[in-house]
C-alpha cells in the first residue's frame, strides 16, 4: 500500500513508529551539540560574544516560531507533508554545517554576523517545518498510544542528551588543554558530528511511512487558516493555557544556571551534575507518566506534575536560609529531583494534549497557532525576567525569628531571605498557578479528579520501586522499546487464534 493513501497497514504504521524513534534519537544529537551549552560555550569563549548577543541567539527561535501560521497556509495548498519537512530539514542541516566552517574565517565581527545568521536560518527552517511535522505525527501515531510512544521516544532523547553532551564537554576540555587553549576547531567538529548525525535523521524522516493528509477545504483562505483555531473554543482555552504556562516557565528558565553561579556560589562542574539529576530522573519517570496519560488523560496528569513544578521553582527562594544551616547542598539535590519528576509529566502532558485536541485533518493549523501564541510568550518572558531580576536587586525582603525562654533567648534565625531572582521566582509560581486556572476551563476526554492520579502515582511509585530492586528491573527502566511492535503484533495474533479457536468450536456444536 502506498504511503500516500488514506490509511496505513499495520505493518506500514509500527515501521513509521520505529522510524520516529529513530528519527528523534539521531536528532537529539544534532540539537544536543549545536543548541544551548555548546552554542553558548562557542559564542563566548571562541567569538567573545557579549550578553546581549546571547539574548539574541535564545531569542531567535522563539521569534521564528511565528513562521508557523504561514507555513500551514502552504501545507494545506501543496496537500504534502513529507517533501515540505524533508526541505526544511535539509535547510537546517546547510546552516549546521555553516557553523562547522565559522572558524575558519578570519574577520572577527563577521564570525559573530555569520553565527547569528546561520542561528536564525536553523531556526527558520525549523519553524517551518514543524506545522508538517506536527501534523504527520498526530495522523501517524494512535490516539490510545500516545502516552507510551511520547514517554518512549522522549526517554531515549533524553538519555542521549545526557550522554553526548557529556562527551561533547569532555572533547572540549581535552581539545583546550591539547591546542593551548583554543578550542574553536574542536567547536568546529563538534557541529560537523552533528550536521552528519542530522542528515541521518533526514535520512529517517524520508523513509517513513505518511497518512494521507486530509484537507478539509483545499480552498481554505489564508485568514480561515489563522482564525479557526480560535473559534473552537475548547483549543482556544488550551492555547491560552499554554500561553500563560509558557510565560510562567520561560520567565525563569534562562535564569537557572545563573542563580547557581552567582547566588549559590557554584562552579560549573557541580552545576552539570545537578542538571544530570534533573535529566536523569525525567528519564526514568517519562514511562510513569506515560502510563498514567493513557490511563487517564493529559490533563488529569498536568493537574498534579504541574503543581509540584511549580513548588521546585518556589524551592529555589529558600536555598538563600538552607545555606545558612548548611542545607544548601541538599536543598538544590531536592530541588532537581523534584523538577525532573514533574518535568517528565509537564513535558509529555503539555505536548500530548495538543496534539489529542486538534481535529483530525486539522493538526497543522491548530498546532501552528497554538505554537505563534507560544512563541510570543516565549521570547518576551526571559526579556522581562532580565530586566527584572536587575530592578529587583535594588530590593529585599528578609524575615527573622527569635526563641524567647526563661533566662535569655535566641534571635535573628533567618527564616526566609530574597532578593532579586527570587524576587522573579516568586511572580513566577504566581502566574503557573493561574495557568492551572486556565488549564482547568480545557476539556480532554477520559479526565478525572486530582486524588485518583495521585492515587495511582503512589501504586505506581509502590510497582516501580519493587521493579527497580532487582538487576531485570532496572535494566526494564532503560529499555526503550523501538521494536514495541512485536508485542502488539503478538497481541493481535493472541486475539486472532483465540476467535478463530471459538469459530471452530462452534462450527463443531452445530
């Protein structure tokens, strides 16, 4: 059968299934290498960029999600989905190798023009594509199988970024230390590792199977293709949702890694690994989630992993009275391993209910609005966090206690003690609170209350804990099943002998 018609076979499905992991795995490579710490870590050590570039370059991706909107206007004129991502792909790949070949330029300031070039047309490219990718995903993967593919594939991400950038830090600091500190062509093989590991994933997308994508109304003007989303009302109350939760998150997210610096008085070295234990826990607990989204539903999962994000982020306003009891330390490993249990449920509910929520045949242009509204909230938040981080420096807030007993007492015990970043932390946790206010107005199917996921968090926990105490147990954790196929087909195969043994039985009665 071919890929282009209306519906695939099941074979074509779990192979399209497979090819997706596969995709995502050599993806993250490409992302993990050519994004967030080494694209930091070039522009500052090898290209001595300032702050404000920096902000530039995180800045980009987000403006360019707003590509997103005219990007459906042209799926739904061309009615293909394969070729538009291949492209775009393609595109991408061109710019990382452009990065690969920065310095080997001699004019310095034109170094630092090409990065922000070749930055934006990788974030262009991506913008572009995403509405098709999007759109290919939600045809291809079954609605009752969401949770488990998502946990899946993103777990296996997960551990990749985990691994590669630690091995992407340690060829830098041997490149350094072997080249008299200049590391700029070990940067250089660093994005060519991951142009060539992109282009294998260009390799799987082109090989996957596609649903034949299903346009309504191949007359579908321009603005209909902008506005319907938001006449649906129950995406509408979804998009605004994930506009005020990205506001939330983004307002602090860049701030991290600074706090620990600055305020904790960290190094770096301690910094990765309390970031590994955030990667590391969301890892382990992508399947515990996505065990639970298909039990009940997204949002049922969102009202109870989103809270407790919430609480990690307000946890940080105390490290500043934990360090005066000598807590800090333990108070920051808690901090992680309660984000990166929450994440894990934040991050597959958050991407799962969109996907459930769009109508068939009508993913790309919902999911293309809902990311522009995104993205607009995601490139002004870190702007406003910034500023406000600097004003609030100028203010504090500290709260002391004093133990009067007979004969004498006991004061200025600190009890709680913020200023500026906390100050953010804080209005932060505010505004993710009334995102879940927001979120609560969303309907999903299969949703239920609150206490009957923490009911089944804590079964789970129980089942996971016995699992994780025998060597099969932990090795089952890290399994990441790329060929779940086989158990399905075995299943249908299961059903299939027992119906016909029950035909037989009662062609034999007769």
């Amino acid at each position: 059968m071919s890929s282009d018609d209306d519906s695939l076979t099941p074979d074509q499905r779990e192979l399209g299934l497979r090819k997706m992991t596969w995709q995502g795995i050599t993806s993250q490579v490409r992302i993990t290498l050519t994004e967030s710490v080494f694209l930091v870590g070039f522009a500052v050590t090898v290209l001595n960029a300032p702050n404000t570039l920096i902000g530039i370059l995180a800045a980009i991706p987000f403006l360019a999600q707003l590509l997103q909107i005219p990007s459906v206007y042209i799926i739904h004129r061309a009615g293909k989905r394969k070729s538009i991502n291949v492209v775009t792909q393609l595109g991408n790949r061109l710019a990382i190798l452009g990065m690969a070949l920065i310095p080997f330029f001699s004019v310095f300031d034109f170094r630092l023009f090409l990065l922000v070039v070749f930055v934006a047309v990788q974030a262009i490219f991506n913008s572009i594509g995403s509405p098709s990718w999007n759109s290919w995903l939600r045809d291809l993967v079954p609605v009752d199988r969401l949770g488990r593919f998502f946990s899946v594939r993103m777990a296996a991400t997960g551990l990749v970024a985990i691994v590669v950038s630690l091995i992407g830090g340690q060829f830098i600091g041997l490149w350094t230390e072997i080249y008299n500190q200049d590391p700029s062509i070990g940067y250089s093989v660093l994005f060519f590792i991951a142009f060539l590991f992109g282009m294998i994933a260009v390799y799987f997308t082109a090989t996957t199977p596609e649903p034949k994508l299903i346009v309504p109304d191949r007359g579908l003007k321009f603005s209909e293709v902008v506005t319907k989303p938001f006449k649906d009302e129950n995406f509408k109350k979804l998009i605004w949702f994930s506009v005020v939760w990205t506001f939330s998150t983004a307002l602090v997210a860049p701030f991290f890694t600074v706090y620990l610096l600055s305020r904790a008085g960290l190094q770096l070295p301690a910094i990765t690994i309390l970031v590994a234990v955030t990667q590391l826990v969301s890892i382990v607990f992508f399947r515990f989630w996505g065990r639970l989204s298909d039990r009940f539903s997204n949002k049922s999962i969102m009202q109870v992993s989103a809270p407790l994000f919430i609480i990690s982020t307000l946890m940080w306003t105390f490290t500043a009275m934990a360090d005066f009891y000598s807590m800090k330390i333990p108070l920051l490993f808690l901090i992680h391993l309660v984000s990166g249990f929450s994440s894990a449920g934040v991050n597959l509910a958050t991407s799962n209910i969109g996907l459930k929520l769009a109508p068939r045949g009508e993913a790309t242009s919902y999911l293309a609005s809902r990311g522009s509204m995104v993205a607009v909230a995601g490139t002004a938040a870190p702007l406003i966090g910034g500023a406000g981080a600097d004003f609030f420096t100028q203010y504090g807030f500290r709260l002391d206690l004093t133990f009067t007993f007979p004969g004498g007492s006991f004061s200025n015990f600190p009890a709680y003690d913020i200023t500026g970043l906390d100050f953010i932390f804080i209005i932060s946790a505010l505004i993710g609170f009334y995102s879940l206010y927001r979120l609560s107005k969303v309907k999903e199917t299969g949703e239920v209350d609150e206490h009957i996921v923490i009911e089944a968090i804590l079964e789970e926990t129980r089942r996971n804990v016995r699992t994780l105490s025998t060597v099969d147990g932990l090795r089952q954790t890290f399994h990441f099943p790329v060929s779940e196929h086989s158990d399905t087909v075995k299943k249908v195969r299961k059903k299939k002998v027992t119906a016909e043994r029950k035909d037989d039985s009662k062609k034999e009665v007769g």
